[in-house]
C-alpha cells in the first residue's frame, strides 16, 4: 500500500486515510493506484475520506468523487479539521465531519500486523467480511458467501464460498482452512479455483508460489 494512502477499520466502516501533506498529482496518482489494486476489496465498500488537516478545493473533491464512481465506491462522508475542506464537501453534496485525531502505529510493529479481525460465527450465503487486515474465523463460510482481507485468511472451519487473501495486492497473503473447497481462491490479482476431484477433508493451505496459486497441506507447508 502506498505511504500516501492507507485504510483503516472503524465503527463507521471503511477510512481512507490521505497524506496531508503531499502534492496534489502525487497523491490523486497513489489514490488511483491503490483502487485499482484492491479492486475487490473496494468493490460495492463505503468509506469516509479523512484528509486530517489538509486543505481541499471543490475542484480536488470532485476528481476524488469521480474516480471512486469509477471504481464503485460510495463515500460515505469526508472528515476533515479545515472548515473550508468542509464547506467544500458541502457544495459537492458530500457529508462533512470533524476529523479524528491521527495516532501513528508503533514503529515495532509492522504495517497491518496489528490490525486483525476475529470472527465467530458462520458466513451464510450472500453476507460479505471486509476488512483491510488478517481475517480469523472460528465457523464456516457457506458457499455464496464471500470473505475479503487485505492480510491472510485462517477459517478454523469448512470454507466453501469465495475468498480473496492479500486484496491490497499483497501476494504473500496466505489462505488457511480445515476444510478447503471454495468456489474461488483469490490472492492479490491471481485466481485459483477448487479442482474437480479435491479431496478438501484435510487442514491445508493456499500461496502464491511462481505466479500460480498452489494449495498444499498443512502438514507439508510448515515443514
């Protein structure tokens, strides 16, 4: 993910987070980039737009708004401390909020290491979990159903819907299950599906090993 941009969970759902001081092009440029690799993740997700202290005209608003129809997102709000920010979001029919006070990550630990999600309970069909970092779930993930992280997937359960591992375009992601025989793997931008025949009754794994998705068994993994 770029230095410029980055995601985070919330009570409010989805924040997108931009620098505050970086130039205009450079930053439209890394926002633009970071949508269309994370296309899945993003896909049908609302997001507040926090900008922090960075002053924005109607005219920057508006490339923003356009090039997330582009990509179909909805904002949701933006969240900005300038009241000129504010009232530009206004005047291009967006919500306006004070922005939250940013607190930078420790610098121990690593980007998106600390931001998992636990789940437990079972994924029934047409339910979507969305979140930017590893996604743990103690159940199942029934097939039309749909598990999206930006970090690695461990389903301590049956996992027969879709799942997409790594959907910020991190190809180290991993896809772990008791059970696999989903209808489609994703990692990053590669695709794999269940092959006909696949036995799925054993703990395995999925990873990304010379541009193919390959999924072994655990016990053959962690040697």
């Amino acid at each position: 993910m770029s230095d410029l941009v980055s995601i985070k969970g919330g009570k409010d759902g989805l924040r997108l987070q931009l620098d505050e001081a970086a130039d205009w092009p450079s930053l439209l440029a890394a926002l633009r980039t970071q949508f269309e690799q994370g296309g899945s993740f993003f896909a049908g997700a609302r997001l507040v737009v926090d900008i922090g202290s960075r002053p924005m005209s109607e005219q920057q608003l508006a490339e923003i708004l356009a090039l997330m129809q582009q990509h179909g997102l909805q904002p949701e709000a933006l969240a900005a401390d300038a009241r000129a920010s504010r009232i530009a979001a206004r005047a291009v029919g967006l919500t306006a909020r004070p922005a939250p006070q940013r607190i930078p990550p420790p610098s121990t630990v690593p980007a998106g290491e600390s931001d998992a999600m636990l789940v437990a309970r079972t994924v029934r069909s047409g339910q979507v979990v969305r979140h930017q970092g590893h996604v743990t779930l103690i159940g199942d993930v029934n097939p039309g159903s749909e598990i999206i992280a930006g970090g690695n997937v461990v389903v301590w359960g049956r996992l027969r819907g879709l799942v997409h591992a790594g959907a910020l375009g991190n190809r180290s992601a991993l896809i772990c299950a008791l059970e696999l025989r989903p209808t489609q793997l994703r990692i990053a931008d590669l695709i794999a599906r269940t092959p006909e025949g696949a036995a799925g009754q054993i703990p395995e794994v999925a990873r990304v090993e010379d541009e193919h998705i390959i999924v072994e068994a655990w016990e053959v993994y962690r040697k």
